[in-house]
C-alpha cells in the first residue's frame, strides 16, 4: 500500500467543523499551550431506554458512572478534566403510547457528579406496543454539542427496536411520528465520526422479529458494535472496555483516515481489499489495539444475513420494511439456550427429574472466512481483564460496497462461554441485584494485543464515512 502512509506525523482526517470549541488549556509540564489536535479528548453520550423493563440496567449506571468514568479517564490516558465530558439522553415513547415524556436531554458535562444526580432522576416507567421512541433518542444524540477534535462515542441501551421496522403491534408503524429515520441518522452519525454502541438487553430484544438484525445494521454504519448482555451486572464492563477499544480506533483512524479514504472513495476500490492491505501493514509494523472479546449468542442463518444487508443499503426504512426475511426457529445458539435451561433447571431443586431440553432447529454448519488468507495475527499478549458478556460483530458496507462478514475473533481465538465472573477477579463495580430474572453466567475479555481484520475493516469503512461528501 504505497500510497497509505503509516509513519508518525502522516495527515489525519478531520472532523468536519461543528459543536463547542473548548476553553485553551496549558500543558502541565511544559506550561505551553495545548493545542486542539494533540489532545485526546472524548465526547460520550448514553441514550438510555427509560421504560419499564430497564429498572436494573438505569439502576446499574447510576451506582457505577463515577467509576466507570475514572477508569475511562485514567485507562484512555486522557490528561485534563475537560478531555472527558459526558452527555444523557432519555427516552420513553410517544404519546399515546406513553404521556410522561418522549425524550429528556442532559448535556454534556466534566462533572460526573452531575452526570450521577442525572441518572439518580431516572426511573423506568411507561412504553406500551413493544417498539419505543429510539429513533428520536438518537436524535437527539446526533445533535447534542459535539466538540471538534474529540471521538466521540454514543452508547444505546434498550431491549426493543424503533418505530417502523416492521414489527407486530407497532403503535407507528410507519415510522417515528417526529418523522425521523433511523438509518438516515446512523449515516449522518457516520460522516461526523461518531461511533454507535449498543447494548442489547437479551433476551427481551430478541423477541421481536427484526430487531437484532436492525441493530447489527446501525452499529455497522457507524462501525461500532452490538453488545448483548443478559444481566446489567455487566454493563460497567461493557461500557469501558468498548470506550477504550474505541479510543484506540479513532487514533488510528486519524492517523491513516485520509489515505485509506482515499482509495476506497478516489480510486474505487473495494473496503475489504483496503482493510486486508492494512491490516497487513499494522501487524508488520507490530501495532497493537485494546479490544472487547465476546462470544456471539446469536445462531446464524440467512434470513438474519439478508435482512442486515437490507437494513445497511435501504435509503429508508420504508424502503427496508418489504424486502425482510423472517428467521425462522430461535434468534440464539443452541449452547446459549442449553446454559440458559441448565440455569432454569437448577432453580427448581424440587424437580429434579426435568425432561431433557428437546431439539430445536440444527445450527448452520461452521462457514469457511472468505477472509482465511488475511494474514493471521500475532497470539494473546496481555488480558488487561477478564469480564462477562456476548457480542457480534455487525456485518455492513459503505456506498453499497458490500463487506464479508467475518467472526469476531482475537488471534483465532473466542472468549469462553459461560465463564463464572466473580471468579477471584477483583472489581470496584458494584453488582445490581435487582434483575427481575435468573440470567446465564457470561464472560467478557478485554485484552490489549495484535490488532484483527475486523478492527481493520472497521477503520476502513469509519475512514471512507467520515471524507464522504453526500
């Protein structure tokens, strides 16, 4: 790749010009004036689903946002108060469906003590047809006063889809009454580089019947990633470990941004040839990423395939709404399912005659990568900590070029199923106890180590976003 500079000092790719300027700060050391592009900083935003369901999750941000912030800030090696400001946004749903309110925005602060009385005003409440008013949440997000310079990052935590994508008993099914679209919004989020994560409340959300495939959608446009959790005792880990790993991708993405960009929208060239090349070029020149390891819950098929290429292409939702596939049989693998049973089983200690968990549809068997000739990575090198949860890379494509789907994988390898949390490691989060139902032990890895295709891919597809001019 001759013309993709890798070296220190090579163009970065700017933001495009909006949001607060920040107040000049003063290097600790020299006493010299810190300038906007050498300084790390960090916008992040929550959208928060208010409604009834989310009580253990509201709970469990408003207990551990002090600490979660502290370890952002010392761990993404930001240096002043002012590098990490934080926003809220909650949501609920439109009346009829719901008459308290439809969004509440708080913006963005460098006093985390604020940001907790924030979410200590929180409580779940409310919603009534199954879909609530996240596409207005994340409305709100994308126009809240991001700083120029800073990555910015949104975090989404709900367990039930927008408005209008096609669900059974949509109040709206149309759409957002506000007349927003949600892919409409993930792309803008895109062009201003701001990074979508989503935590998927399961197995509530998989319920529905298109709404893990919307979400593999946006969070792929945005090149973020979908992060189920089945108990909220994990979502401090979540929250960090995917802040951290995304500090790590806006820096290469400013460092190579432009030249990748470049080849992908001056010359034509396909994202997946551009990310192998790289990929192959940060691993020669031995650079290393902090990335969130998780193990996929949910079983692949080709509806579930088919319906996230729709979602990523269509202009609309409207446009999405007839070409979606129904998944047939269960959204989960059948290892999940049978932790899942074996927890349930074990509750019942009065029964211990249960029936055997019966036979659900066969998984597909293992897809061969069309990426197996990318150079393998470098094995583990540091487990900065061992955490829990379940994740899946979302499949997407930029200006129609279509990207391979590839399993997320570190080195070759996944995290373990069904790891136990507590197991000696030490954390400073406290736990929420207030999960209405037995959740199935899950285990997250975050490791500092060889940087993945994936990673690479994602830089790519993030690169060619944030130069387009549509």
């Amino acid at each position: 790749m001759d013309d993709m500079d890798m070296n220190e000092g090579s163009p970065m790719a700017q933001p495009q010009a909006f949001g607060h300027q920040a107040t000049p700060l003063y290097d600790l050391h020299t006493g010299l004036p810190v300038l906007e592009s050498d300084r790390k900083m960090l916008d992040l935003v929550f959208v928060q689903d208010c409604t009834g369901s989310q009580g253990s999750y509201i709970a469990s941000a408003t207990k551990n946002i002090e600490e979660i912030c502290e370890t952002i800030f010392a761990s993404g090696k930001l240096e002043h108060k002012e590098d990490l400001r934080v926003g809220l946004i909650a949501f609920r749903d439109h009346p009829p469906q719901d008459h308290t309110y439809i969004t509440r925005k708080f913006d963005f602060t460098s006093d985390i003590r604020q940001v907790h009385d924030s979410l200590k005003t929180l409580y779940a409440s409310g919603g009534g047809d199954g879909p609530e008013a996240v596409t207005a949440g994340l409305w709100e997000a994308l126009n809240m006063n991001w700083r120029d310079g800073a990555s910015k990052m949104i975090v989404l935590i709900a367990d039930a889809p927008p408005h209008g994508i096609g669900e059974y008993g949509d109040g709206f099914d149309e759409g957002s009454p506000d007349g927003h679209d949600p892919l409409q919004i993930a792309r803008h989020m895109a062009q201003r580089g701001i990074t979508l994560f989503f935590v998927a409340c399961e197995p509530a959300l998989s319920g529905y019947a298109y709404a893990t495939d919307f979400y593999q959608a946006i969070t792929g446009i945005t090149s973020g990633l979908m992060l189920p959790l089945t108990t909220a005792n994990l979502l401090s880990h979540a929250i960090i470990g995917s802040v951290l790993e995304n500090l790590d991708m806006d820096r290469l993405i400013r460092e190579v941004g432009q030249a990748v960009a470049h080849r992908i929208l001056g010359q034509n060239e396909s994202v997946d040839d551009v990310a192998r090349e790289l990929h192959e070029k940060l691993l020669l020149r031995n650079e290393s990423t902090k990335k969130l390891v998780v193990e996929n819950i949910y079983r692949e098929s080709d509806e579930a395939k088919h319906n996230v290429e729709v979602f990523t292409q269509a202009p609309t939702l409207a446009e999405a709404r007839p070409l979606l596939k129904k998944v047939k049989g269960t959204r989960f693998t059948e290892k999940y399912l049978q932790v899942r049973y074996n927890l349930a089983r074990s509750s019942y200690s009065y029964s211990p005659y249960a029936p055997a968990i019966p036979p659900r549809i066969p998984e597909s068997p293992p897809r061969t990568s069309p990426l197996s000739s990318s150079p393998p990575v470098s094995p583990s090198r540091k487990v900065v900590t061992d955490f829990a949860t379940f994740g899946a890379p979302a499949s997407a494509s930029v200006f129609g070029t279509a990207v391979a789907s590839s399993p997320f994988s570190l080195a070759g390898g996944k995290a373990a199923f069904g790891g136990i949390r507590n197991s000696g490691a030490k954390s400073g989060f406290e736990e929420d106890d207030d999960d209405d139902t037995a959740s199935a032990p899950q285990r997250i890895e975050f490791r500092d180590d060889a940087i993945t295709f994936d990673q690479a891919r994602r830089i790519t597809m993030q690169s060619a976003w944030r130069n387009a001019r549509v």
